[in-house]
C-alpha cells in the first residue's frame, strides 16, 4: 500500500484486509486453474457468490451488496492481484451492463435479470464494438427496426468480453439512422440464447487464455418492447455513462496487478544473487523500483481524485480518462521492469509475471485505446480554455 494514500476509512481498509487474505490463499492458484480450463469453472462462481463478489454494487433488494464505485473500484484492484482475469467474474456481474439495468432500467427489467446476476446464475456483456466502428464507437452499425411488439435486430458486434460465457447481453444498436448518436441508438437487452443469435467467432487474447473476445451476429433476433434500457434514442448517452465508470474499473484494475507486480519484483529482487550480492542492494534495480512505486502512487491519485469529484457531484468523463490513460500505459511499464528484474524466470512460459505483462497489455486499448482517452481529455481542455 502506497505510503500517500493509506485507506480512507476503516470499512475501506477491513474490505481490502479480507480481499487481500482471499486473494493470495483461497483464489491464489485460479489464475493458473483458468488457464487450464479456459474459463471460469463453476466452483468459482459459487464461491464467489458465497463471498458476495457477484454483483457488489447491485442493491441488497435483488441480492447484492449495494457497493459505491469508489468500494467496487477497490474490490477490482484487489482482485487483480492473482490476475486481471479474476475481476471479470465481478465487473460482469456489477460493471456496464448491471449498472444500466440498475440505473436506467424498467422494474420488470430489474426482477428480471438483476437477482441472475447476484446468485451466480448469469453474467452479462456489452455488446458496442463493430467491425467498421472500434474508437469511432458512433458509427455503428447493427440495426433495431421497430416491428409488433419489440423490434427486429440484424447486424454484428466484435471483440465482446464474454460474448461465449454470458446469459445476457445488453446491445447498442441504431434505431433512427437521421438522427446518429444523438438520438438515433438504443440500449437493447437480449436474453443469450435467442433465435438468431449465434457467436460466430471466438478469439483468444495474448493474455490469460481465459479472456476471450467474441462476435457475435444478430439475424433477425427478435427483442421484445420491454428489453429496451431507458428511452429509446438515448442508447449512446447511456454507454458513454458507462464507460466512464469502466475506465475507473479498469484504471483500478492496472492499479492493483502493477502493486502485486512490484511487490513480486522487489520480493525477487532480494532474494537472487548475482556477483555476490542481491539484486536489491543494485542501484540500478532500486531505481527500476522506485519509478514503478512513484508511477503506481500516481495512478492511484488520479483514481481516488476522480472519485473524490464524482462523489461531490462533478461528473467523471475527463477524469475518468485521465486515470484509465495513465493507470493502463503506468501498469505495463511497471510489468516490464518486473519482467526486466526476473531476467529469463519472467519470461519463461509459466512465468506468473510474464502471464501478467501479456494481460496488462490488453488494458492500452480496451474500453477504449489510449488515443481514445487523450481525445476526451483534450476536448475538455479545449472546452475549458
Ligand atoms: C481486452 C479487450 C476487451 C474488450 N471488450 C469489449 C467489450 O466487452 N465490449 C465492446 O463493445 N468492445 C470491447 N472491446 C473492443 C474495444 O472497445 C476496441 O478494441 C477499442 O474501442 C478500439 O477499437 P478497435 O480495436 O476497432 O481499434 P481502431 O478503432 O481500429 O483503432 C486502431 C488504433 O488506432 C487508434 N486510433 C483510432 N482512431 C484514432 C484517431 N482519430 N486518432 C488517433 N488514433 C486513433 C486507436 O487508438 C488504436 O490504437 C475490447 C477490446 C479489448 C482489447
């Protein structure tokens, strides 16, 4: 723990105390068990719906624990300790799509899906990149037409977190094409299975073999008037509101495997021995070290200021982009001079810091590339000035 940011309360340091013992004794091997299966395996999901890590922020009224962000943001960090990989099982069942349901969503929408997703019998996706629109997320393209009773949905959405291992899926598609962004697409929830529904790819990412990004191709999907999220035509607003806390999730997710990372260098670091001494006692490495606990402080700092100004009102955007910009590019830096420090034992095929660094590499473009955040935060310097 950074010596700048001791924990704020003593809820907050008891909740990371207890994340902390759960992480390196219970959950401590599921990085590599997820390895081998490729998936979270149901033992998992129970035992992280014993331990209340499935929809943390949802409220105590449809089984979850009615978390802030600022709660959840910690329980991510923690969690990606062991790996990123683990705070998946939480964001997907707490994160976008959960939160919009929570927020946006209708009361029928609410009985419906949010006790699935607490209980451990659902997870869900956010289903927003396409093909021909990645950064440029406006100009999607998969279409919602209004028919009888619902509407009619064609079209195909790529590189899907847990597009292969989800019960539900919350969808951007273009229900007024005149009217683009501002207006013209609508958050649409689809039940996973559904006729016309068919993942249509899966690819493996360069990190843990259990994070998959998959397609998925809508023909003729019927959605029943019901499973719209919020007004129709304010599909957009409601995904930028959600990306915006997901940069705080993932900036928090950095922030946490970059602690674990120097944790775990500076540990080796004292413990190999070259032309006798330790690595430590080098100054070389004790810089490597030292720019790292700077970087990992800094990261934090952007991460509790944007929840300091969310929680007096101010709303996240620029912030969010700041924390999630420096937090992803500091974490791979941080991974790299871990990697650096194990010589040839962090790069070996089972190396744990090795699996680390081709994890961390994933978070520069993810809910949104690194060129991504720099242009919101430009446009709010240029609108500020
Ligand atoms: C691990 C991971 C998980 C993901 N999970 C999901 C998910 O669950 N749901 C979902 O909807 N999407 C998901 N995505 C997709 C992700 O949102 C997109 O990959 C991202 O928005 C970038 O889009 P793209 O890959 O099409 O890159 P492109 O948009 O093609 O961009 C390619 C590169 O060019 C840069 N670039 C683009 N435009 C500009 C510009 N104007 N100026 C300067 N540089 C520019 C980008 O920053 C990037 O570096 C995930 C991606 C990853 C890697």
């Amino acid at each position: 723990m950074s010596p700048l940011y001791p924990d704020a309360s003593p809820d907050i340091a008891e909740l990371r105390a207890w994340l902390r013992k759960l992480v390196e004794g219970r959950f401590a091997d599921w990085p590599e068990q997820m390895n081998r299966h490729g998936k979270f395996t149901p033992e998992m999901v129970q035992v992280f719906a014993e331990q209340g890590l499935l929809g943390v922020r949802i409220g105590e009224q449809y089984g979850g624990a009615g978390m802030s962000l600022r709660q959840y943001c910690l329980i991510q960090e923690e969690l990606a300790r062991a790996s990123p990989i683990l705070a998946l099982l939480t964001s997907s069942t707490s994160g976008l799509t959960p939160m919009a349901i929570e927020r946006h969503g209708t009361q029928a929408q609410k009985d419906r899906y949010l006790r699935s997703l607490t209980d451990g019998r659902a997870r869900s996706c956010f289903a927003l990149t396409e093909p021909e629109a990645g950064s440029d997320a406006a100009s999607l393209r998969t279409r919602a037409e209004s028919v009888e009773g619902g509407w009619r949905l064609n079209g195909i959405k790529h590189f899907i977190t847990l597009a292969d291992d989800c019960q539900l899926m919350m969808v951007m598609a273009s229900t007024d094409r005149s009217k683009g962004s501002r207006g013209g697409i609508t958050a649409l929830l689809v039940d996973v299975p559904s006729e016309g529904l068919a993942v249509t790819r899966v690819d493996r990412t360069i990190g843990t073999p259990a994070w998959t990004l998959g397609e998925i191709t809508f023909s003729d999907v019927f959605v029943p008037a019901g499973n719209v999220v919020g007004e129709i035509g304010k599909g957009f607003a409601i995904a930028m509101e959600s990306l915006d806390e997901g940069r705080l999730n993932v900036a928090s997710l950095c922030l946490g495997a970059a602690d674990s990372l120097l944790a775990r260098a500076a540990a080796y670091a004292k413990q190999r021995r070259t032309f006798g001494a330790p690595l430590a006692d080098r100054q070389a490495i004790q810089w490597m070290l030292a720019d790292s606990a700077t970087e990992i402080a800094a990261a934090r700092g952007l991460i509790y200021s944007a929840l300091d100004a969310m929680e007096a009102g101010r709303p996240l955007g620029a912030s969010a982009s700041m924390a999630k910009l420096f937090a992803s590019e500091m974490a791979f830096r941080v991974a790299d001079r871990a990697v650096q420090i194990h010589g040839a034992m962090g790069v070996v095929e089972n190396s744990p810091v090795g699996a680390m660094f081709r994890d961390l590499r994933l978070f520069r473009i993810g809910e949104g590339a690194s060129e991504v955040q720099r242009m919101v935060i430009a446009r709010s310097v240029l609108a500020d000035t």
